[in-house]
C-alpha cells in the first residue's frame, strides 16, 4: 500500500492531523497504555490536542510495529511521537531509542511498574480501607529488591537467552506468606532465587564486564532506584503480584468486618449489614492501574517527572 515507511507514516499524520483537526500523533503499543500516556500528556503539553494510535491490534508487536518509524519521525516536526515501555532498552543503553528526541520511555520496566510504586500502595491500602497492619509495602519491596537484585541482573544481561527467570520474580500468596510484612514469601522466594541463579551460572556463559556495566548503571544513574529494583523487572509479573498481595489483604480485611458485624448485630439487621458491605466490594485491579497518578502526586519516581519534562522540552 506504501511505497516505504515515510509515506505511511505521512499517511497516518495526515489523517489525524489534517481530516481529524489533531495536533500530532502518539503512537503506543497498545489501547491500555493510553491511560498513563494520556495521563503524561495533560501533564506536559495539555494545550495540544493530542492522537493516540496503539498498535496491539498486531498482536505482541506492538513495540516492533511503531518503532519501525523511529527514523522517519525526526523528520516530521514533532507531529508524531512514539511512547514505548523501556523493557530493559534504558538499562542496556539502547542509543537507538534512548537518543531518538521524538520516542519517549517508561524508564521503569513499562506503564505497569509506576503502579507499583511502594508508598503509593501503602495509601492506596488506606484509601480502599485494607487493613494493611501487618503488611508495609515500602518494607516489603525494598527488601523483595535486595533478593531479586542478581535475578534481574542476569536477567538484563541473559535477555536474549531462554532462561525462565520470570518465572522467578513470584511465589505463593496467603496471610500466612505475607504476614510480618511478607518475610515467609521473601524466605521461600529467596531460596527459589538462589537455586535459580547457580541453575544459571552453570548452563549459561555470563558476561562480566557486563554484569559490572549494568550494576553501576543502577548505582549511579539518578533516575534509577537501587532500592526499589522491582520497577525494573517485568510489568506485568510485579503488578500481579501486587495485586494478588492486594487482594490477599483485602478478603482478610472482609472476612474481619463480617466478624465483627456477627458479634453485634443478628437477624434481618445482620443480613442488611452483610448486604451492605458485600456491595462495598472493590475491583483490586482497576483500583491498581490506576495507582499510576498516585505515584507522580506524591513524588516517588523521578523518572515520572523525567518523562512529563522531555515532552515539554520538545515542544518549546
């Protein structure tokens, strides 16, 4: 249908810009990524009119699918964009895409792990009122960082071989693992972790000065968080198992509540109280994806505040 990419890529700017009274187009993976890119956007340039055309329709080439634009689009004036999750491409200095001043990045893993970011959830526990007592997620998640932080490592640097360590990240939720603020799940998980990484120090040939590379990226760069390292792994693996911690707590917290509603209230009143608090049920994971605006207003990521400020700089 095109001749090359620069004319589809003018074909696309043209149909939003000129027939549908758009200022530019942002192209995403996918339609979800459009909450906190549209989020992004109000932040840093809400006097644009802004077009958001996601590429899941492609299936798992979403990424693949825009960044094929990624050199037509230095061309077009800032009419066109791309927002992409970093994946690992900041860590490994993709210079292809950490260079290009029209693609903007998550920094973090993708648009998931802004959800969790580990104060954030603490409030947000208050907020859903989850009795969170004996569960601190800023404790957990720091300390879940320090036993992952050589998983994701390899990770990083082994991304291109089939590893499995994903499957790593997690283990079994109830009370009785998250309790304490999680120190059975961090055990067995460490443990798991452990096995894993002398697992794959013996099946795979690991690169040295690449491991020292990205360590010291994670040190010294200020838009990472050595402390809270799972902002870095995997979005999808992190925000299920927040939400699966989440949910945890918040069945523990219900089952509390009926309790206390057996031992003072009876009969028809009862019925009307459980009624009334059943009709209370939350939806974990709407309430989770939205988490994201959390973390900007409270300030616990900079790498958000570093995204809303290269937008801006490319339109002044």
């Amino acid at each position: 249908m095109y001749d090359n990419i620069e004319d589809e890529l003018n074909y696309y700017i043209e149909q939003y810009t000129l027939f549908e009274d758009y200022e530019l187009v942002a192209f995403l993976e996918n339609e979800e990524d459009e909450r906190f890119w549209g989020f992004i956007f109000d932040k840093s340039i809400p006097h644009k009119k802004v077009a958001f055309d996601a590429y899941s329709k492609e299936g798992k080439q979403g990424k693949k699918a825009i960044l094929k634009y990624k050199t037509a689009i230095l061309n077009q004036n800032a009419k066109a964009l791309i927002c992409i999750d970093s994946d690992f491409d900041y860590l490994t200095n993709n210079i292809d895409i950490n260079e290009n001043p029209f693609i903007f990045q998550t920094y973090t893993y993708s648009v998931e792990n802004y959800a969790c970011c580990a104060k954030s959830l603490d409030n947000l526990c208050k907020i859903l009122l989850i009795n969170n007592s004996s569960f601190n997620f800023e404790i957990f998640l720091k300390n879940y960082s320090n036993i992952i932080s050589e998983l994701l490592i390899l990770d990083i640097v082994l991304k291109e071989e089939s590893t499995e360590i994903n499957n790593f990240y997690k283990y079994d939720i109830n009370m009785d693992t998250i309790n304490n603020n999680g120190n059975k799940f961090l055990q067995n998980l460490k443990d798991r972790i452990d096995t894993k990484i002398i697992e794959i120090k013996t099946n795979f040939t690991i690169n040295t000065a690449s491991i020292i590379e990205i360590k010291d990226k994670i040190t010294k760069d200020e838009l990472l968080n050595s402390d809270f390292l799972h902002l870095y792994i995997n979005g999808h693996i992190i925000f299920d198992l927040t939400k699966n911690i989440l949910t945890t707590l918040y069945h523990d917290t219900h089952k509390h509540n009926l309790e206390k509603l057996k031992e003072s209230f009876s009969g028809k009143q009862l019925g009307d109280k459980i009624n009334e608090l059943n009709n209370k049920k939350l939806n974990i994971e709407t309430a989770l994806n939205l988490n994201f605006s959390n973390c900007y207003f409270e300030k616990h990521c900079p790498s958000f505040d570093k995204v809303i400020d290269e937008i801006k700089q490319a339109f002044v």
